[in-house]
C-alpha cells in the first residue's frame, strides 16, 4: 500500500512536526501580525504536543481495529425486522460506538434501520446515539475538556437516544410505515477466533490509551495517585500484553514483534523522562509491521490510517479556526469574552437553549467540536451549556436534517430536531446545576 | 455489456471500491458501465444498509467491505 500512500504520509508526518516544534515565541517576535493569528498558531503547537502521539495515535488504532475485527453484521442482527423490542432499543443505543466510526455510514444504516427492520423508534434512537457516541470522539472529549463532560457525554447521548426513539414511537405510532418488501441484505458474520480472544486483544489497546493518559490527580494519595505514579510502567505492562497477544492470536512473527518491544523498552531505559520517545518508537514500529503484512493486520492499520488522513487535516483546520476566534483558555481571540459569556455563560435557560440550537443547526467536521468547545469554555461558556452544545452538536446538523427529511419526511424530521434541542436543553440545565 | 453500480454515499471507502471495480474491470478488457448510486432512497431499494455496496447487473455482490481488484475480477467473470 505504501507505493501510493507515501505521500499522504510524509506531508503528515512532515505538518505534524512542524506543528510540534513550531517556533511561535520567535516568530512573534520578528513579525507584526493581529494577537489571534498567534493565538490559533499556539493552540495548534499545543494540540500537537499535548493530543496527537499519546492520545489521537492510539484512538486511531482502536477505531481502526473496531472496523476490522467487530463483525458489524453480528450487531445488526439485532436491528433486524424480528428483533425484540426491548433489545434493538438497547442494541441501537450503544452500537453506535461499533458501527459509525465514520459518520457517512450512519444515514444509510438509519435509513435501513427504519425501512428494512426495527422501525422508526431504534432507527432514531440508533441516528441520534450513532455521531454521539463514536469511540474517537468520547475519548476525545474526555482527555481534552475532562474526564467529567466526557462520561457525561457519553451517558448522556445513551439515555437520550432512548428517550428519543420512544417519543419518536409513541408520536407516530399510528402511522408504522407499511414495511418494505425487500430482504435486508447482510454479510455473513466471518469468525475468526473467539470473542473473548478478541475482548483481550480490545481490553490491552484500550488499556495502553487510558494508562498514557492518567491525569495527575489533585491530591497526592490514594488509588489514583498511586496508578498516576507508576502509569508508565502500568502502561508497558499492559503494552507487553498486547504484544503477546498480536504473537499468540493475530499469527505476528515473534521475531517481528521483538523488533518492536526491543526498541521501545531500549528508549525507555535509555531516555526515562521522555516517555514520548519510547511511546513513539511502539508506534512506529507496530505501523511498519502491522502495515507490511496482509490480511488482518494489514487491514487493521489500513483502516487505522484511513482514520488518521481523514480526520488529522480537518482537526488541524478546526484547531487553527478555533485558536484564532477564541485564543488558548485564558486568552482572547478574536471574538470578544463578553460576547461568549454574555451568550452562554452562566446556566440560565437561555443560554443552554441557545447553545442547544447553534449545535444543531452548525456542521462540526468528525471531532473538531472539541477545540471549538475548549475556546468557548476559556471564554465563560457555563458547564451546563458546553453540554448542551456537546449533545446537540454532533448528532444533527443542517445539510443532515436534509437527508433525514428525504427519509421519514418533512414532520417527523422536525419532531425529531425539536425533541434533540429540548432534551439538550433540559440536560444542560441538569448539569450545569450539578457541577456548581 | 455489464452494469456495475457502487452504493454509498461517497465516503472515502466508497471511492475506493469503485476505483477498483473500473481497474478490474479494464483488466478484464469487458464492456461495461460504472455508476456511483448515492441517492438513500435507491440504495435502500437494493436492500443495503451497510455501505459500500456492489451491485452487478442488478445483483447485490457485496455490502460493508472495499473490496479489492482482484476479488472484483472473480465476481464478474
């Protein structure tokens, strides 16, 4: 694959590392250009150092390995004409996370959802959970605006889609569309080694990203200081596993694994306080490997990097935009900080239903919500908001209530936004009153 | 003269599949027609929900997967 990916890649890496050693102090220095334009330039160089190796790189892999080794046809069994109720709300719900890593893939899967099998109630639950709660942006979210708005996220678009798909129901109940007479077509399930082999396999990536990642907790005892600590040496634990994983399951030549793990335990020895070098290292080194084989391993770090080149230039973009008319938390961009906390501070209904709005109607390209949401919050965005906008946001957008509408029509299409906005509102306000 | 139609909605993985069906196509030196259905409506039609999708001749060959020239060459033989 290499023969016609190179390029793609060496701009990358090349943008990447002039974005991580960007000299902004001294370019500031010798050119006169307006405060924001080195507000936007400062949050990209920190984006860069702070996001991309430990938390963006492995997000990618795991969000590349759910498309290869989860059989999507398997979970859509359950969303199936003759589902149980209970289980494809349930099913449509969280499979979001599964099935629409990327976000072009879930208006065909509503649409199927809703003509071919369970109905109206799990399609919507399914459109609103499915851009909610897709793995990259949860963890996303969590490692740039906290752990908190990240669960709260998450649950949050859980319950939501829930709620959602059953007003949708029950409002439309008497009108359960005559059902289409075509078979949903679905692959057959290919089993390749059993579930709980491919759990661990899950469990080790997840492992590596939530341990590289360990905050500094605020006091220093207890559990979390204690992981915190020793994080990096929790995190190579969790990394050799992984190793032995690849080796023992995923038919990876022990010799080719062992020129990964050698180098990488070498730079940590060698270079103790740069944990960077040695997580570089890991990475590298699984790409080349994983990359020049076939079959699933070439899979998986094919879809990996399709992830990476599609989401890397538009995040760059969102992160400079988002510098630039908000600043770093702490400055100004330029869009004055009153006008933000003016609009949504505080926790007032308007400001939560105001946010709710501008979420729904905006288009945020795959994760640049995030930057975009960190200006606002530096500006005085109230909590209670930020959530509001986080709920709302990413499920809908104009040119998709566009697409929705070509579906169910123009009545339910509105149904559905105005139960979105409603429900971001009200959840707002409930955590915004929370978290005071 | 063969019809062959690519479902989805021009993802990334989309346009790959349908790359590959015009190289395996050509390889195969055969007459044929490649049409890129992105209209929700039409796709649903085929019974598809994981996209891409190809269909040849009318007949649904593969949902969900990109895949490669040479397994295209197979199904149009």
């Amino acid at each position: 694959m290499w023969a016609r990916e190179w390029r793609p890649l060496v701009v990358i890496v090349a943008v990447f590392l002039l974005c991580f050693y960007l000299p902004v102090d001294w370019l500031r220095g010798s050119a006169g250009l307006p405060g924001a334009v080195w507000e936007g330039l400062y949050l990209v160089r920190w984006y860069a150092q702070e996001h991309v190796i430990l938390c963006l790189v492995p997000a990618f892999f795991i969000a590349g390995a759910i498309s290869v080794f989860v059989s999507q046809a398997s979970v859509l069994k359950y969303l199936g004409a003759g589902a149980k109720k209970v289980v494809a709300y349930g099913v449509a719900s969280v499979s979001g996370t599964l099935l629409a890593v990327c976000s072009c893939t879930v208006l065909p899967l509503f649409a199927g959802i809703y003509g071919m099998g369970a109905g109206l109630g799990p399609a919507s639950a399914f459109l609103y959970a499915g851009p909610a709660i897709n793995v990259l942006a949860i963890i996303f979210t969590a490692r740039v605006l906290g752990l908190e708005l990240g669960v709260a996220r998450a649950v949050g678009a859980i319950v939501f889609s829930v709620v959602i798909g059953l007003f949708m129901h029950f409002i439309f109940r008497k009108e359960e569309l005559e059902k289409a007479r075509i078979q949903a077509r679905l692959p057959e399930p290919e089993v390749k080694r059993p579930l709980w082999q491919n759990a661990l396999f899950f469990a080790s990536l997840v492992g590596v990203l939530v341990f590289a990642n360990w905050g500094e907790p605020a006091r220093e005892t207890g559990l979390w200081y204690a992981i915190y600590s020793s994080k990096w040496l929790i995190t190579s634990v969790v990394a050799l596993a992984l190793a032995v994983i690849l080796v023992r399951w995923f038919d990876l030549g022990l010799w080719k694994v062992g020129t990964v793990v050698v180098p990488t335990a070498l730079a940590a020895l060698l270079l103790p306080s740069e944990p960077l070098v040695a997580f570089a290292v890991a990475v590298l080194g699984l790409s080349v490997i994983t990359s020049t084989r076939g079959g699933e391993p070439g899979d998986w770090f094919a879809e990996s990097w399709k992830f990476a080149k599609q989401i890397l230039p538009l995040l760059l973009v969102g992160v400079l935009i988002a510098g630039l008319l908000l600043g770093r938390p702490g400055e100004e961009g330029l869009i004055p900080s009153g006008w933000v906390s003016g609009a949504v501070g505080g926790n007032s209904l308007l400001a939560n239903l105001f946010a709710s709005i501008a979420g729904a109607f905006m288009y945020f390209a795959t994760l640049t919500e995030v930057p975009i949401l960190q200006g606002l919050i530096g500006n005085g965005m109230g909590a209670g908001p930020a959530l509001a906008l986080l709920l709302a946001g990413p499920a809908l957008s104009l040119p998709n209530m566009l697409v929705i509408r070509s579906v169910i029509g123009t009545r339910k299409t509105v149904v559905y936004v105005a139960l979105v906005v409603v429900m971001s509102t009200v959840a707002g306000l409930i955590y915004g009153a929370m978290s005071r | 003269m063969r019809i062959i139609q690519i479902l989805g909605k021009g993802c990334p993985s989309c346009e790959k599949l349908a790359e590959n069906a015009e190289v395996a196509a050509r390889e195969l030196g055969i007459e044929y027609q490649l049409e890129k259905v992105t209209d929700l409506k039409q796709i649903m039609a085929h019974g598809v929900m994981l996209t891409p999708g190809l269909v040849v001749d009318g007949e649904v060959k593969s949902v969900g997967k990109v895949l490669s020239s040479d397994e295209i060459k197979e199904l149009l033989h």
